[in-house]
C-alpha cells in the first residue's frame, strides 16, 4: 500500500495549522493535548477544510497541491472516516449501515463482510438496530462501516472519547486487531497515552498546529514532557524467546535483559510491546530469594524527581527505560541515587501486553 504524505500549511479561523509527515501502512497516532490541532489536520487529509498552501498525496494520487490547483473533493480520495460519535444511520439496521457504502454507493467492495464482521465481533448484533447497541458496540459498526467501504486510508478521530473507561477497555482490542490485520495507513487521533501505546506503529506530537516530535511509540512514550510521553508507566519492546507451556508464561528478550509474562496468544519470535505502571514497580538494593514476584531486572537509576509523598525513579533496563513511583520514605531509606545500581521487582501478572507487533 502506499504511503500517505503530507506537508501542508493554512489556517482554520485564527488557528495556523504547519504539518509535515509520512503514514505507511499500520497506525500513525497524531498525538496532543485537545486543542493542538490533530482533527484540523485529519480535516485536511479528508478534505473537509484546505489548506492554504502544500501537498497531501496517497502514491501517485494527488489530493492537495497547492502550486498544480489541485483539490480532490471528499468522496473523491477514497478515505474511511471514523468519529468521535458513530454516526449510524438509526433507521437501518447493523448489516445495513456496514454495507452502506456497497449499496448506496455502488461499490463493490474487496473486504469480505464476514472477515470485517468476526473481526470486530459483531456476528449476533447483525439484525439489531443502533438504538439497542451501546457505546462501544456503535463504535465497532461505525469501525466496520468504513473498513467495508474499501478505503485506501483509514482516519479515526479520536474514535473512543465519548464512551467510558469500561466501554474504552471494551473496545480497544478490537482496534488493536484492526491495527494488526490493517494493510493501509490508519491515521489515529488521540490524546490517551494508553489508546497510543496500545495501538500506534508511530506517533507524529502535535502542538500548537505544529509537528513537534516525530518516533516509534516506544520512543516518544518512554521519554515525558508536557505534552508527549508520560510520567505513568513505561513502554518496552522485546522479542518472545521462550514459552513455558506448563505454566502458560512467557520470556521476552529486551536489549541485554528479559522479562516474564502472561502468555496469552504468545509464541516464540513474536514482538511485543509491553507496557508496566510505574506503580507496579518496587525497588530493592539486592536481589531476594523466596518471593513469589518473577520479575528480578538489575537496573541502573538514571534520574529521580520527588513529587509530594511520592518519588519517580527513572532506571535504565537493557537499554530501555524503566519507571517506578514509590513513597519518598522508601526512596530515602534506600538512599537511591542517581547512578545506583539497584533492582526492579516486578509481578509477571502486571506486564500488560500493549500491542503484538510480528
């Protein structure tokens, strides 16, 4: 599939919008406090608001193009929409409003309804109407809806913020299998570092209308700053290297070290992101023999930040980033700092699998 490219700049109101990136296939998150400019973008790609001047292409396609006087309308460029809200036509029912676009349309259509339908789960809700899904479940029609409607570039914006943190928990393995059996680009609106660490191939921060940081998720999510990264939990990526089939765990290899896990749908050789709170991170000055905690990572303290009762406590791990939050006491009574080798104690049943990559 080819690359979507964008370099483009313009104002919507008094608002100056200055991007410039590359989405290849798999998911791009444009990431960003609300307000910094991200849906004005996707507004942009979908052709919805033009830009001043530049160049959005798809391959040898050419939506925008400033110089040439080109503007694809809308319906024109071949894009899958997904917003905030659904969007379901109320009156139709599920099968309907996935197939809209073949039959309003006319379009023929290269997915096949029943790979999109399992993909999302949607098989007993096919002759439901949207007044009787909730909000989750509208979300995955509306999801299904743009898949089917055979796009060459998929964009969400910000797909999951109207519904709560059970329906969002819900619905976000859906997505994550979206991301996985995707083959065109998908631009993914967000705020939530959890969606983006969870679902994004790459991460383009937005600030202010302006591209401020362009990396892997891993990149961008393992260093905090104000608007990118965090200060929560950390995001490591590795390789599985063993299973353990008695005991349904699994090893994964991350630079010189290695962590064990669950081993839910896991086999050897896969990639994986693993995301762990910093909260489920303790810290010891020696390794400990009779606890039932698996995770043993000798680790290097890289920087430490007191905030009120509590420490952050930055450690290098095989040549990734580590964050535990512990109480400042506890920092204090293990004298921690900066340089220190010490280790990081961690329950295999607290590493989340954030995303399956390979």
């Amino acid at each position: 599939m080819e690359a979507l490219k964008v370099d483009i700049a313009g104002k919507v109101g008094s608002f100056a919008i200055s991007a410039c990136f590359t989405a290849d296939a798999g998911v791009t998150a444009l990431f960003g406090r609300s307000g910094a400019g991200k849906s004005t973008i996707l507004k942009m790609i979908a052709g919805t608001a033009r830009p001043d001047q530049g160049r959005i292409t798809a391959g040898a396609r050419v939506f925008f193009d400033s110089e040439a006087g080109v503007n694809l309308p809308p319906r024109a460029r071949d894009i899958g929409f997904v917003f905030q809200e659904g969007r379901l036509f109320p009156h139709l029912s599920v099968r309907r409003n996935l197939t809209y676009a073949r039959w309003a349309g006319r379009r023929a259509g290269s997915q096949v309804l029943a790979e999109v339908v399992g993909l999302l789960g949607l098989e007993t809700h096919l002759d439901r109407y949207p007044d009787t899904l909730s909000g989750g479940e509208r979300q995955r029609v509306a999801i299904g809806r743009a898949l089917l409607a055979d796009p060459q570039i998929l964009l969400m914006d910000e797909p999951l913020s109207s519904l709560d943190r059970e329906r969002r928990g819900e619905i976000l393995p859906y997505l994550e299998a979206v991301a996985n059996e995707t083959r065109i680009p998908v631009l993914y609106v967000s705020h939530d570092t959890d969606e983006v660490a969870r679902l994004a191939d790459r991460v383009v921060v937005i600030e202010d209308g302006r591209v401020h940081a362009i990396g892997t998720a891993a990149e961008i999510l393992r260093h905090p700053s104000s608007d990118a990264g965090n200060e929560g939990f950390s995001i490591l990526e590795g390789r599985v290297v063993a299973i353990d089939a008695d005991y349904g765990t699994a090893t994964v290899r991350i630079g010189e070290g290695s962590i064990e896990l669950s081993a839910d749908r896991l086999v050897p050789g896969n990639s994986v992101r693993l995301r762990v709170d910093a909260a489920d991170v303790a810290i010891a000055t020696l390794p400990h023999e009779g606890l039932s905690i698996r995770n043993q990572l000798r680790c290097e303290v890289t920087a430490l930040e007191r905030r009120g009762n509590s420490t952050e406590v930055a450690l290098a791990f095989g040549g990734e980033r580590l964050l535990a939050r512990i109480t400042a006491k506890s920092a204090d009574e293990l004298q921690l700092a900066q340089g220190m080798h010490v280790i990081a104690l961690i329950k295999a049943v607290s590493v989340e699998r954030a995303r399956l990559l390979s």
